[in-house]
C-alpha cells in the first residue's frame, strides 16, 4: 500500500476510513478502532503471526495503565471532563477484554514497544470517540497522543504494562506448581512404606522407599513456588512518569505521584515509583530475574520428568518400577505401545523456556544508553513460558501424577537382591568386609543376609536389625502405626 500524497482528494475505497500521521495517510477498515500507526506495524512486522491479544493480561495491563493516566491528567486539570470520561469508559472495556479483537501488532517489533503502546493509544482514543458520538478517527476532537498518551512515553507505559501483566500472570503458574508439589506430596505418603533400591549415576545405591522419592520431588517444587512468589515483590516497581528517558519530560512535575496512587487503585497492586527512573527506565535486571526463577523451576520439573520416564521405562525390557498412566497410543507400527507423553510435552515446553530464557539474557544485555530497544520480545517471552508453563504442569497433575500406580511385586523382589544393603554393615563389619560381602553377592554366591549368617560374623537380630527395610530407608514411624502400601 502507497502512502496518499499530502492534500490529495481524500477518495479512499468504500468500507474504509482515512487517517494521517506525519509520513502520509492510510485507509483503515471502517470498523477498526486502531489507527494508521497500527497499520504501519502490521505492514513492518509481520514476524511470528502472534498478536499481543494473546496475552490478556498484557492488553488488560495496558487498559489499566492508560485509565490511571486518565484520572491523574484529570486530577491535575491536564485533561477536561468530557474527554477524560471517554477515555476512562473506553480503558475499562480493554482492561475487560472487550476490545482485545483490536490488539492486533505482532508481539515481535522494532521500537521498544512503540506499537503496541500506540495500538493501546488507537484504539482507545477511537473507542472514546465513539463513546462521545463521533466517529473514529476524528483526532482533532480526541487524539490518541496528546490526549491518551497526555503525560507518559512508550518507555515507562510498556514497562509498567508488562509488569503488571506479570504480576498478573503469576499466581497462576505459583498455584500450578503447588498442585504438582502436593500431587506428588500425595503419592509420596501413598507409597512411604513401599521399599526399592535407590540409584546413584544410574547405578544401584542403597535402600529407600518410593515414597521418600515421591516427597523429595514435591519439595522440591514447593522451593519453587516460594521463589516465584518472592519475583513479585521486584516487579512492583515502576517507572511511570519518567516518560521518555527518565527525566519527566511533558509530564507535570506531580504526575508521577498522582497517576501511582491510581494505579494501585485500579490494580489493587502494591506498586512503587522507582527511586531513579533514569536508571529503572534503563534497567531490565527483574525481567532478567524472573526469567532465571522460571527456567530453575523448568528445569527442576524437567528432571523430575526425565526419571518418571526412566522409572516406567519397559514394560518388559526397561526399569519398570512405575506405571505411568496410558493416554493414547504409543506407535503408528507396534501393536500396544504405550509412551510417557505427558512428561515428553513437559520436557519440550522446559526446552522452550531455557530457550526463553537466553532471549531474555541477550536482550537485556543488548540495551545501550538510556532505554532497553528489546523489552517486547522479553515481555513476551515470560508471559509465554508462564502461560506454557502453568499449562503444562496443570496438565501433569492431572493426567499423570494422580493415576501413577507402582509395581510392588518387582521393587520387592529388586530390593531383596540389592546389594547395597552392605552399606548398613559398615558400622559393625568395616568398609573391607562389607565390600567383600557385596563383591561375593555380585558374583551370585548368596545374598548379603544369608553370607553374612553363613559366616557368622553377626547374630541373626542385629543382622535382622540392621537390614529392617524401614531402618535402611531412614523410615521412622509411630509404634502400631498401619503404615501399609496404599493404606
């Protein structure tokens, strides 16, 4: 599409209207509430097919931060009534969602954000129109700079916005992996009692049972839940009022105050004005931060993932310990194949986020002087890895972990023949005779109680003591107590 030469007729194709900005006009669909700086982005970057309207909390971000502005350009007698009304009514139907068709620029864009913050700007300022019965595009009435976008910048709107999406985002992924600690807290409590061999470098250990695996596993992933919780309290600070680089350029002196207190009414987030916002409106640290929570809870997953699958590996030729629920047919060739899906899915999202998380560590590094170019492309790609990840764990709870059975018949007959059991003798036979013991086993001469009991080095209740299957475990548990398999 050509630009329309200045002062030309106007003629545009029915169905359409004209805007103009200071490169030329644009005919938009009439329908459209963006404007001709969207359109411009929709031709510059047509990159991944994503539009920033698939983070909901991203857009509701925006609707937020431009309401807040509204009422403290109010406040501040910067913005008359009627047309801060307008605006206000038009930012609460984007943070509603309402209007989410109209947030169509790719998440992947030149200009630290500049689209997306005037995508926000277009829409609103058209919407109000519309509210206040004139027709999109009638800028000289309302326009979406000076009169949306009155008292702020692209670099403290889009900031502010993308924390507060993710602050947003969040609790979910935080509550996400709390179900998946406590589904496998569950199982562990299940299982406390069932005895099996532990593995050191995939080599044979010393006795546990699957409920101490189960447990570590889930806490472990309760550490996660409390560091993804401890990122929110970073991410509460902003910079908005520092518009362009800091220094509060068009804004009145007062409207960093006023639009903060707005804001935090209109989020109810605890948020705070940072202390030098030349140095927060450079800074990426807390983007570089979380990004580093998300990938260690990934990763953490990720390997817990990789030992279900170890773990069930078989049926007849593998470690066959666990079963792990059958979901869908394993093989377009082998008859009754059944594979480890759901943790294969969540290893790949773990791989996205590691990948998410080396974007997010060039990107930060990659700003110069007084603003980060590159703030899109981090603000999407933690949204994404926590929508992928709350995703992917929600469904690992639910379609994995709480049908998990275990084979008890083989972890008995496996812990039976374990010589690690040997380990326990060290304190009263010595490393050398313990070895000896263990070697002996190995080369199928007994097991280690009846060689022990053949050489008569101990008695029959210390030996009977000392290889109790809860003491080798480290199990402790209340006199009487039924602490039977699945009971």
């Amino acid at each position: 599409m050509t630009d329309e030469t200045p002062g030309a007729s106007g003629a545009h194709p029915a169905g359409t209207r004209l805007e103009r900005d200071f490169l030329g006009e644009r005919a938009l669909p009439a329908a459209a509430l963006y404007g001709v700086h969207t359109a411009r982005a929709l031709e510059n970057f047509p990159i991944s097919g994503t539009p920033i309207r698939r983070h909901r909390e991203l857009v509701g971000a925006l609707g937020a931060v431009k309401l807040a502005a509204a009422r403290a350009n109010a406040e501040l007698g910067l913005l008359d009534e009627r047309r801060s009304a307008a605006i206000e009514a038009a930012a609460r139907e984007v943070v509603d969602g309402s209007l989410d068709d109209h947030f169509v620029v790719d998440v992947v864009q030149g200009g630290a954000g500049t689209s997306t913050n005037m995508n926000a700007n277009e829409v609103i300022a058209n919407r109000a129109l519309q509210i206040l019965g004139l027709a999109p595009g009638d800028h000289a009435e309302l326009h979406p700079n000076d009169h949306v976008n009155a008292g702020q910048s692209t670099n403290d709107v889009y900031p502010t916005a993308v924390k507060i999406a993710l602050l947003r985002a969040l609790p979910g992924l935080a509550r996400a992996v709390h179900e998946l600690s406590a589904g496998f807290a569950a199982k562990g409590d299940r299982f406390r009692s069932v005895p099996k061999v532990g593995r050191t470098q995939l080599q044979d250990a010393v006795p546990m049972t699957v409920g101490q695996e189960f447990s570590a596993w889930g806490a472990t992933l309760a550490e996660e839940q409390a560091r993804i919780l401890d990122s929110c309290g970073l991410l509460c600070e902003i910079n908005l009022g520092a518009t362009a680089i800091g220094t509060g350029i068009t804004a009145d002196p007062r409207y960093a105050s006023v639009v903060l207190r707005h804001l935090r009414q209109v989020t109810g987030l605890p948020l705070q004005t940072a202390g030098d916002l030349v140095e927060a409106t450079a800074d990426t640290g807390v983007f570089v931060q979380l990004s580093g929570v998300l990938k260690r809870t990934a990763v953490k997953v990720s390997k817990i993932c990789n030992d279900l699958r170890l773990l069930a590996s078989g049926p007849q030729a593998g470690f066959g310990e666990l079963r792990l629920p059958a979901r869908q047919a394993g093989s377009s060739i082998m008859p009754g194949k059944v594979n480890p899906v759901i943790p294969e899915m969540v290893n790949q999202v773990a791989f996205w986020v590691v990948g998410n998380d080396v974007t997010i560590t060039m990107a930060a590094e990659a700003g110069q002087l007084q603003l980060n170019a590159f703030e899109p492309i981090m603000g999407h790609g933690l949204l994404q890895s926590i929508d992928w990840m709350t995703r992917a764990f929600d469904t690992l709870t639910r379609l994995c972990v709480r049908d998990i059975e275990v084979d008890e018949e083989h972890l008995a007959a496996l812990s039976a023949r374990s010589v690690g059991v040997a380990t326990a003798l060290i304190p009263h036979l010595g490393y050398a005779a313990a070895s000896a013991l263990a070697k002996a086993a190995l080369a199928g001469e007994g097991d280690v109680r009846s060689l022990v009991l053949r050489t008569g080095a101990l008695d029959r209740a210390l030996l009977d003591e000392l290889l109790d299957p809860r003491r080798l475990a480290g199990v402790r548990t209340v006199s009487g107590e039924d602490d039977a398999a699945g009971s």
